[in-house]
C-alpha cells in the first residue's frame, strides 16, 4: 500500500460498493476498480474484503448477482444494485455525513 492509499474505515465498505454500482452492474475487479476512480486512488479494496462484502450485501438483498462474460470472455459474477440496496445506499450516506460532519467538529474544537 503506498503512503497515499489508506485502509478502508469500518462501515464505509458498504457506502463505496453501494456507490459504485449506482453507474451499472459490475464484477468483483470492475467493483474494485470503480472504489479506487471514485476515491480518486485513496482506497483500494482487495478480493480478502470485497467478496465477503458482496456476499453478505447479496444475502442482505442490496445487491443482485448472476453470471456473465467479462471484457475478456471469462466468465465473471456480475453485481447489481436492488431497490433496497438502493435505500441502502441513502441510509449509508446519511450515516457517513453525521460521522465526518462529527469528525470535522471534534478537529476544529480546542
């Protein structure tokens, strides 16, 4: 991990997975990819965390799964976002807003 990338914080697994499948379906490394170009590189998610993540958020039924063809015809288990998955996504993100709202207060106070 280099110096600019940062472990992933408890429960922002969820939000940025949730996220990233809001622009369309997507495989495990298309997931992986998308987490790393929307956090312009600062986090990077890897197989240990993703795919036990997406397992759970599937049993959850936040995501759907199926199998498909990748870009280089393998075959590759696509994810895409639910309904609930989607108020899921609402539900996390107003979470991450009170938390960094209430990080943001305690780095400011004196």
């Amino acid at each position: 991990m280099s110096p600019e990338q940062t472990s992933l914080l408890q429960g922002t697994l969820d939000l940025l997975i949730l996220k990233s499948l809001v622009s369309g379906e997507m495989h495990g490394l298309g997931i992986s990819r998308r987490v790393q170009q929307i956090t312009g590189g600062t986090f990077v998610v890897k197989p240990g965390s993703l795919f036990p993540a997406l397992h759970r958020m599937d049993e959850e039924g936040w995501i759907s799964s199926f199998w498909g063809d990748s870009e280089n015809n393998r075959r590759a288990k696509y994810y895409r976002l639910t309904k609930a998955g989607t108020k899921q996504l609402e539900v996390e993100t107003r979470r991450w807003s009170r938390i960094s709202w209430a990080i943001a207060q305690a780095l400011e106070a004196s």
